[in-house]
C-alpha cells in the first residue's frame, strides 16, 4: 500500500486542524497486536479513534504527550514518534460537543463499509495487480471535497490499491531488492524465512475514466465500482516473515521519508541498535515493535513480534542481527 493509505482521508478533512502525524504505524500495531498474526496484505484500516486523533488540534490537547527523536551519526533528526495512547483518544473523544461525537461515527462507519469492500476486492486480486476503485460520495464528502485545497489524488472518490508479489525464500527476493539490502535466511532463535512480499507505490498519477466507473457502478446497483489499472514499478517496502515452532516475527525495510509518526503504543522507549538509534513500543499483549533508520543508508528497518513469540531482549537481537548485515 501507500506510505500513508490515509492520505485519502486526510485530503479529505484537510479544512479540521490535522496534526502532521503518519497514522499508519499507529494503526497497523493495533491490527498486529489484536490479531497477532500475518496477513500477505497490509489492508486498509481506519477506527474512529483514529479519526479523533487526527483532528484535534495537536499543539495543545497533546501537551506534554510522549515524544522520541531518533538521530543519525550526524545528531540530525531523521525520525519523530509520539504517543497518543487509546485511552488518552478515548478521553478526548468524550470531551468532543455530542454534535461532533455522531459526526465522526458517521464517519467511521463510512470507512468501515470501505475497508470492507476494499479488502473484498483485495482478496480476489493476483499478485502484482493494481485497481482503481470509485466510490459514490455521499452529500458530506461532496461537501468536504469543496474544501479540500491538495489532495495526492488526482481524481476525488478514487481510491487506488494493489497486491503485492510474494517470494518463497530470500534467494527468489534477493535480485528484486538485493542492490538496496541483504536480509538473512534464518534469524536468531531459529526463525527461518517463510515468506516476502514486495510491495510498489500504488499509481497515483495514473487517470482513470470516471465516468465509465459511475455508469458501471449503476450498472451493477452499486455504490462502487473498480477497474484494472498500470501497476507502479515505484518500490514502497518490503516485508518478510521468518516462522518458528513459537509463532512468527515480522521483519520491514522502506525508504526512509523522514517526517513524524503516531503510535498507539502503551509505552515507548529509546534503545540502540548498533549505533544506531531506535525505538521499542509496547502495544496490546506486550506486542513489540523496533524500528530505526540504519545510519549510512536511507533505509527504515522494522521488526515486530509478540512477546508470547520472542522476549524483547530476544526481538533486540533480532534487530541487531538484521542490522550488522551489509
């Protein structure tokens, strides 16, 4: 998916004070902690905590909330997590006007009819396909859209998705991403390589007809409608599993962008990865998350497992096994 598969969101509610916070690592550890298994697809997912968090105003309802910098060997900034724990959004959705509070479950439940059918349509796609997906708006999103001064899409109520390819070992990966990193076959505590996916940036700049989706859409008497489209040969992440007898551990590596990132985590700390810096969240049934940009390269490492799985001095070394890799 997207760096961010929320833009859509953001673009649409960009007239609400939005703190500039990247969502995705927020919400995808609340998928990965209450499921606690892997899926071949990362799948669209927006709660309505979510929602909350990013429009209210950061500057000051978010005073004195957690923060960690993580610096290079230059002491330049090149990454920025806060915390916004469940609990904390749960008490300022209670503080919204009652008028507000239906408004953004409205919202929500909008966007879980959408995850729906965008992750039905997901499921019936082969690997490396892209689609385009329309959705008819409704009166309120037409009115948002009025609003809305930038958006990454270039066509409202579009939303663009795709499948990744999956690779059975790292030797099938290894001349797809092997230029940029080297993973290992096997990682400490006997976790061996199940499987990869590589996954592209979806094709933002790729126009689709409109107009033909809408009459498709009646057509079927429905309120969506999806089409094939180019698939983008933009690389976006990688994301590898290695499996055990005690479950699995899920390893990432992006293109570092720099920029802010939200966590829902119950605690976050700074550790060392190497000299690098990192930091470990702790989410929901002590699932636990590390991730540092590895100095010298513009790469953004991940590892994530449950503690049930590996003990975080356990996911530690993991991490630092990955990072002394050339």
């Amino acid at each position: 998916m997207d760096k961010n598969p929320f833009n859509r969101m953001r673009d649409m509610l960009r007239a609400k004070p939005v703190p500039k916070v990247d969502v995705k690592h927020k919400v995808m550890a609340a998928i990965r902690a209450k499921e606690n298994k892997e899926e071949k697809i990362v799948k669209k997912k927006i709660g309505l905590l979510v929602t909350v968090g990013m429009l209210v105003g950061a500057s000051s309802v978010w005073a004195g909330v957690e923060m960690i910098q993580l610096k290079n060997e230059k002491g330049e900034v090149i990454y920025e997590i806060t915390q916004h724990t469940d609990q904390e959004q749960q008490q300022l959705f209670k503080q919204m006007p009652p008028e507000e509070q239906k408004k953004r479950e409205e919202l929500n439940k909008r966007y879980e009819y959408q995850d729906e059918v965008v992750n039905e349509i997901i499921d019936g796609l082969k690997p490396g396909t892209s689609v385009a997906i329309y959705f008819k708006p409704t009166k309120e999103e037409e009115e948002r859209q009025k609003n809305i001064t930038w958006s990454r899409y270039k066509q409202p109520y579009i939303t663009m998705v795709s499948t990744p390819l999956t690779y059975k070992s790292w030797k099938e990966m290894e001349p797809v991403v092997g230029k940029m990193f080297t993973l290992p076959t096997e990682l400490a505590g006997g976790f061996r390589y199940d499987e990869g996916d590589v996954h592209y940036e979806e094709n933002y700049e790729y126009e689709v007809d409109l107009e033909a989706l809408k009459a498709k859409a009646i057509k079927e008497n429905k309120d969506y409608a999806f089409t094939e489209i180019p698939s983008s040969n933009k690389y976006d992440f990688t994301s590898v599993a290695y499996k055990s007898e005690k479950g699995k551990v899920r390893v990432e590596v992006r293109i570092a962008d720099g920029g802010k990132a939200g966590t829902n985590a119950e605690a976050m700390e700074k550790i060392m990865i190497g000299n690098n810096e990192a930091v470990l969240t702790t989410h929901t049934s002590n699932f636990h998350w590390i991730t540092w940009v590895k100095n010298g390269t513009k790469l953004k490492y991940s590892v994530r497992a449950g503690e049930d799985v590996v003990s975080k001095d356990e996911l530690i070394n993991i991490a630092k096994q990955i990072n002394e890799i050339k």
